[in-house]
C-alpha cells in the first residue's frame, strides 16, 4: 500500500493518532541518528576537511523549506566580495552514481538533478553533484579554483567538514507534530537547531531566527528567455499553474493574489516531467515555477512560462554572516 503525500502530511502536521502510534519507531530513528552523530563527533568515523571553508546549507525538515534561493543568495553575495565560491549538491532527482559531474547551464536535469542546473544557470557559478560531496568540492577547487563551498543541503552528511551551518525552516508549517520520521516530518530533533551558526525562516520567524522572503520578477518564457511578460498581464485570465516543488501553497497564492484563475496540476517534488504533463491544446498560458522550468524547456511552447523568485534577508543576517566569516577567513588560506 502506498500512501498519498496528502495523507502523510495529515499525520506530520495535524494532531492524527497515527503519529502517536508511530512513535516507538521515531524513538528507534533518533536513536541511531544519535549514535551516528556521536560516532563522528568521537572520531570513530572520520569527518573529511578540504582546503576552503564550507558552508552548509540545510534543513531538519523532510520537504522543501527554500534552501535553493538561498544557496542562489550566498553564491551572488560571496562573488560580490571578491570570492570564488563553488556550490556542491547531492543532486537529488538525478540518476549520478558515485562519480562526480560537473555541472553546467545546459546539463541533463535526468543525471543531476533540477536544482543544481537551476543553481548553476542563476549564479554562474562552478557546480558539482557527486553521492560522497567532498569528491565534488575538492575537484572543484583543484579543477575551478574555488575558495569558497555552499553545500545545498547536508546538514546530516556529516563526513564533509564544514565552518558554517544554516539551518532553513518553512516559517509556516514549522515543525508539524515535531516528531522524527516517521511518526513526523524531522529528519533530526528540533533541539539540533541550537548547534547551528544560524537559522532563517521562510516567510515567519521567530526569535533568533533571521526572516527570508521572496520578491517575484516578471514572467520569463522557457522558449525565448529573453521574452518577458509582467504577472499583471494575465490577471482574470485561466491559466495552467504546473508545479512540482516540495510545498507549492504559497506559489499558487502569489498567482491568486494577482487574479490568476487557476487550473492546478499538482506533481510531486523533483517531478520528471513529460510533454504530456505541460501541454494542454487549450491555448490557455502555462505557468511554472523556475525549478520546475529546467526539466521542461524541450517540450516548451511560446504560451510556457516561469516565474524566476529571488531570496532577499535582512542587514542583521549579512553583519553576523560578515563576521562569522572574518573569523573564519582569519586561520585558512584563501588562494
């Protein structure tokens, strides 16, 4: 029997007696979640430095929680400083094996994922999906001359080192019933929040929380990206809303909030997309998100469109991210 995403997310994120009878085998997970922690932080399993600093960009939650804008965030601020940073990823959705790939604009999303692409095509920056990801940072800095790793997610990788650690949380759905898989939603307890360098919160933050929102631009075309078209010019109009993100509520909002008439096509997260899926004879407008976008350009049409978001935070995180940094900085070697 396989469960609905619906149905699992009624239990993680509501009061459900299920969660409750699940609980000895959240128990057993933290337990050998916990032993594994302890076994690198003891030195019995050998945690990998490379030759930069590491920041890891992560979460606790199993779904989306914005790590890639984030992570899209970091790279453009850390170039703007002078650096050369490289950004590594397991490549979820991608059929690598354990080699590691480079990733480039125009890489096959069915090897290495959607989100590196994405990544790669926003920052223009070296990226690199590899299973083991400090093979993937140190060719890049042998290969590319970074000085600088943003891991997109790994905050539970704990053999690849690391001088930074953000933690990203959806500032809406929290931490559901709390539990640990899979009687919830966390892949680690929430008390691991407190050994992390910072936590940001997407839409709501709380206290010692440091608060990331969105800002929209204008349509792109996936057919002719230098097309653009502002939201606006759809408003009142019946449009196919494609999606196939971890938790899509708030990109159909944003649409409805500017008069869109919505028909929702739902997919799951890292969805491989077909012709079929996008391509509707209606002559209605096909919107998208962007990460859905790169699995879709071949099947694209002139009425095929993206809507590109961009991560914005406030001036306390970038002073404590400067000097967090700075000490850093201070005992290694940037080349």
């Amino acid at each position: 029997m396989i469960l609905s995403k619906q149905f699992i997310e009624n239990i993680w994120y509501s009061k459900h007696p299920l969660g409750i009878a699940l609980l000895p085998l959240s128990w057993l997970y933290r337990l050998v979640i916990y032993l594994r922690r302890l076994c690198y932080q003891s030195g019995l399993i050998a945690i990998n430095q490379i030759d930069a600093p590491v920041i890891i960009v992560g979460n606790i939650a199993v779904g989306g929680t914005g790590k890639t804008p984030l992570v899209i965030w970091l790279a453009e601020y850390f170039k703007n400083k002078g650096f050369k940073p490289g950004i590594i990823s397991r490549g979820y959705g991608g059929k690598l094996s354990g080699k590691s790939q480079q990733v480039r604009p125009d890489s096959n999303p069915e090897l290495v994922g959607d989100e590196p692409i994405l990544i790669s095509r926003r920052t223009g920056c070296p990226v690199a999906v590899a299973v083991q990801r400090r093979r993937a940072a140190e060719e890049l800095i042998e290969h590319c001359q970074c000085n600088l790793i943003i891991c997109d997610d790994g905050m539970q990788h704990y053999s690849l080192g690391r001088d930074l650690e953000i933690a990203v949380i959806d500032g809406q759905r929290r931490f559901g019933n709390e539990y640990c898989l899979p009687a919830g939603p966390l892949r680690e307890p929430k008390s691991r929040l407190k050994t992390v360098d910072f936590v940001v919160s997407k839409y709501r933050a709380e206290r010692h929380e440091y608060k990331m929102e969105y800002s929209y631009g204008d349509l792109v075309s996936l057919k002719d990206p230098a097309r653009t078209m502002p939201l606006i010019d759809l408003s009142g109009q019946s449009v196919h809303a494609i999606s196939g993100i971890g938790n899509p509520g708030r990109y159909h909002s944003y649409l409805r909030n500017n008069k869109l008439r919505l028909i929702s096509h739902e997919f799951p997260d890292h969805h491989p997309f077909t012709k079929e899926d996008i391509n509707f004879n209606d002559g209605f407008q096909v919107v998208m998100t962007e990460k859905d976008a790169v699995k879709c350009i071949e099947y694209a049409t002139d009425n095929h469109w993206y809507l590109p978001i961009t991560a914005t935070l406030p001036e306390s995180f970038t002073y404590r991210l400067e000097a967090l940094m700075k000490d850093i900085i201070d005992g290694q070697k940037i080349t």
